[in-house]
C-alpha cells in the first residue's frame, strides 16, 4: 500500500471520545512493550508518529491515526504490564473490552506476540477471545530481528502450535522485514468491509 498521508488524530480514554467518521480501522493489540507503537510506525514508514519508549506502559490511552484519509490504525494500550496499579489495570480490560466489542468499524485486529518467547497467559485468552468473538485478526510475532533464521523457525512453530487457528506472521520493525504480508492482510481486512 502506497501511504500518502499518516496522522495522528486522537487519545481517547472512553467510547464518547472515539473518532466518528465511520472509516473502517486496524487496531493493535498486545503485551505492553511487545512493540505495537513501533509495527503501526514501521508499516506507515513513520518513524515517532505513534509514541515508542523502552519504559513499558507508554501508550495508555486508545491512539487514532488517520491513513491515506481512509482508514485509521488504532493503537491500544499494552496489558500485562506488573508495576501499573491495579486501578489502571482494570481500566486497560475496560477500556480495550469496550473497544473491542463495540466497534463496529473494526475490519481488523493484529495481535503481537514477541518472537523470542513463549506467549503469555494473557496473550492465550487474548487470542481465545478474539476466535471466541469472530473477530478477524492475525498473530504478529514481532521482533523478529533479534532471532537468528533458525531460532525464528523454531519459535514460529512453537507459537503456531499455541494459535493454531490463527494466521501468524513474523516481522521486525527494525528491518521492516514481514511488510509486504502484513499490508497484504490489512488491505484483504480493508476490502471485505
Ligand atoms: N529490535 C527490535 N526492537 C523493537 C521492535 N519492535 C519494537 N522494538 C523496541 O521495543 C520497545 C517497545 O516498543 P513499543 O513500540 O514502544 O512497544 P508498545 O507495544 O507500543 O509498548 P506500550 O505502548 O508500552 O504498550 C522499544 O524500545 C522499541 O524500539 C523490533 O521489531 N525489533
Ligand atoms: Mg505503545
């Protein structure tokens, strides 16, 4: 996909401040740090649109981008994230269970998972969820850079053997390697809306 134009539009922390253009949306979704601020920046060819920081926790809010003027890529907030309080927890499954369920515009989530490890267990109910649900999404092994080809291969095996129904893809957004497949996915989600 050629991007002509990427821009944040907004931080939302409820359903009232949700974009409502009714364009069609890819969201992010994954353990906080796993590396979703920096795949949304990678595949728009953006370096620092979306927000990355070795501190985990760092996006907690519900980011909108608007893409080509079409579509937006919506980057959530990390879970699993230990040293956030409970409060701010609780507000992460509320926040993202509110998204996820209700909107309409969603043609796509990406789930990442981090190349090297195993997933977690939230990483399993994530995926459990989102079978459970229907919703279409793909699993991005992300990281991938950091693997040497055969430790990538074995790890790809073992996490599709724990998202057996799901379509798994691996990337680095270092190298951009993986692109042209996940952009492949995203305009397939794009089209069937
Ligand atoms: N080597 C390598 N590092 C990556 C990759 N993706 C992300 N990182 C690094 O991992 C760290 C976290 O990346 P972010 O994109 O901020 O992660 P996030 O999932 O948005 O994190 P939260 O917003 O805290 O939930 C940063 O230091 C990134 O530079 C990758 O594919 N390869
Ligand atoms: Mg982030």
């Amino acid at each position: 996909m050629k991007i002509i134009s990427a821009e944040f539009e907004r931080s939302c922390f409820g359903k009232s401040d949700w974009v409502a253009d009714g364009r069609p949306e890819i969201a992010f979704l994954g353990r906080s740090n796993v590396g979703k601020s920096s795949l949304l920046n990678s595949l728009l060819g953006r370096k620092g649109l979306a927000r990355t920081s070795n501190t985990p926790g760092r996006t907690q809010s519900i980011n909108f981008f608007l893409v080509n003027g079409k579509f937006h890529f919506v980057d959530l907030p990390g879970y699993g994230y230990a040293r956030v309080s409970k409060a701010m927890r609780a507000d992460w499954g509320v926040m993202a269970r509110e998204y996820l369920t209700e909107r309409e515009e969603l043609v796509l989530s990406v789930q990442l998972v981090d190349a090297r490890h195993e997933p977690s267990e939230l990483d399993k109910q994530l995926n459990e969820w989102l079978i459970f649900h229907d919703k279409p999404h793909i699993v991005v092994a992300t990281k991938a850079d950091k693997l040497s080809s055969n430790q990538l291969q074995k790890q790809l095996r073992s996490i599709g053997g724990n998202f057996g129904k799901s379509k798994v893809f691996p990337y680095s957004s270092k190298t951009g390697s993986g692109r042209s497949e996940i952009w492949a996915e995203i305009a397939s989600g794009l089209e069937k809306n």
